[in-house]
C-alpha cells in the first residue's frame, strides 16, 4: 500500500482541554466526567451547550474516533490486511454510532462535524475494501477522504477549545 494514513495527525490533534469544565482535561484516554454544574438548561449560553455536549459523551465520540484513526494507522505501517479489515470495520462502526447521536450545540461545528464524519466515513469503507482486495485505489482513497477527514476533526476540536476558552475570559 502506497498511500500513508493521516489517522497520526488525527490521534495527535485529538487531545481537548476543555478548561471551562473546571480544569478538566478530556482526552481520548481520559474522557471528560460530568457533574450537575456542566449540564444547562435549555437556555444555557452556547459556549455551555459545547460544554454540557463534550462531558455527555462528545469527548468520549473523539475519543472511540481517535482511537480507530490511530489503530488504522498503526496497521497500515507496515501493511497487515487481516488487522486493517478490522481496524476499518471499527472505525466504520464508530463513524456510525457518532452519526447517530445527539447534534452539536454549535452550528458550525456541526456542519464540520458531519463533514468529518461523512469524509471518514468514505475513508473506512474504501479501507475495508482496499483490506479485502488490496486494491490500491481504494487504498488512495481511504488516504484522501481520511485526509479531508481529519482536516474537519481538527477544526472541530480546535473549534470546541476556542468556544471553552472563551468562556473562561
């Protein structure tokens, strides 16, 4: 296989620290925990809507992300199909268990959020069929879409940091 994962870059840039939760820090090996004071009412301000999302299983969804995106990437160097069949069906499941739950608060990061997972979405099913066939366009386009992917999952983490932050000021 040619084409190189972006899944690394991925995996790096999942780390959000979400200072507005009283210092805590959410990553996908330590999701956030929820309390009574992280959860509004329905007419909490946005940036505690992003809040109350991330610590009700949004960070725990970056979390089962970025751990696929890494395992993709870690069978894709050096190249074992049986392992990436099964990396590309987790990450396949994980896309559609993040499609299924509840919206994000923000209108523009849910507009990058559908992106992302539409995009990795495409990326797990070419993977899965480069895996079972090694076809090598699917494997470029696992690459491509992961790439898109990827460039939407950063923004959006860039984007809920920066809507934390804010409401700390």
């Amino acid at each position: 296989m040619r084409a190189r994962t972006a899944a690394a870059a991925a995996s790096a840039a999942l780390v959000l620290t979400l200072s507005g939760c009283g210092g805590t820090k959410a990553t996908p090996e330590e999701p956030a925990t929820t309390s009574a004071s992280d959860s509004p009412s329905a007419s909490a301000d946005p940036a505690a809507k992003v809040r109350a999302w991330a610590n009700t299983g949004g960070t725990d969804t970056l979390g089962a992300l970025s751990k696929s995106l890494g395992q993709v990437d870690k069978d894709s160097h050096p190249v074992d199909l049986a392992a990436l069949q099964t990396s590309c069906a987790q990450l396949t499941a994980d896309v559609e268990a993040a499609q299924g739950e509840a919206p994000m608060p923000d209108e523009t990061l849910a507009k990058r959020w559908k992106l992302a997972l539409d995009h990795l979405g495409k990326s797990a099913s070419a993977c899965t069929i480069g895996a079972a066939s090694e076809d090598q366009a699917s494997f470029d386009l696992m690459s491509a879409e992961m790439s898109i992917g990827n460039s939407h999952l950063n923004a959006v983490v860039k984007r809920i940091n920066e809507i934390t932050a804010s409401s700390d000021s």
